[in-house]
C-alpha cells in the first residue's frame, strides 16, 4: 500500500514539472521595457516596430516582442505592451 502511495506521489510530481511554462517570463522587467533597459522608451518602440508583422521563423522576429508568446508580433502584442 506504501509504494502505491509513494508511486501516486511520484506521478503527481511529475505531471507537475511536466506543465511548468515552457516560456522564459522575466518579472524583473517592466513590459514595455523590450530590451530591458529598465527604461520604457523609443528604443523599446523601435524595437518593436522592427519585429512587427514577422512571425517565429521570419527574420527580424522578437520574442520579447511577442508578448503573448503566439509566434507572432502583432496587434494584440502591441496592445498588451503599450497600454496600462
Ligand atoms: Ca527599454
Ligand atoms: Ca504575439
């Protein structure tokens, strides 16, 4: 009965670190703060402009752009970066 326990608790473990973000996620960083300056600025804004439109496996693509992590640098990621 003790290593069916001790296994039920192995698999929840596991099941565990198996859904851990697979996302890098900096909180240190403000979110308009792209290339993490600690400012948020036209550099950042130029930044993004730059990996606008591109996707995953364009060149030019940014993940600190692409905020909401779908592959692509689009509108919801500037409406997610740019307002409070
Ligand atoms: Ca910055
Ligand atoms: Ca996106």
């Amino acid at each position: 009965m003790q290593k069916f326990i001790l296994l039920i608790l192995i698999l929840i473990l596991i099941n565990g670190c198996l859904k851990q973000p697979s996302r890098i996620v900096n909180y240190n960083f403000d979110k308009c703060d792209i290339n993490h300056d600690k400012i948020c600025d036209s550099k950042d804004l130029e930044r993004f402009n730059e990996a606008f439109g591109k996707c995953l496996l364009d060149k030019g693509y940014d993940t600190f752009s692409d905020y909401d992590g779908n592959g692509c640098v689009d509108e919801k990621d500037r409406k997610l970066l740019f307002t409070k």
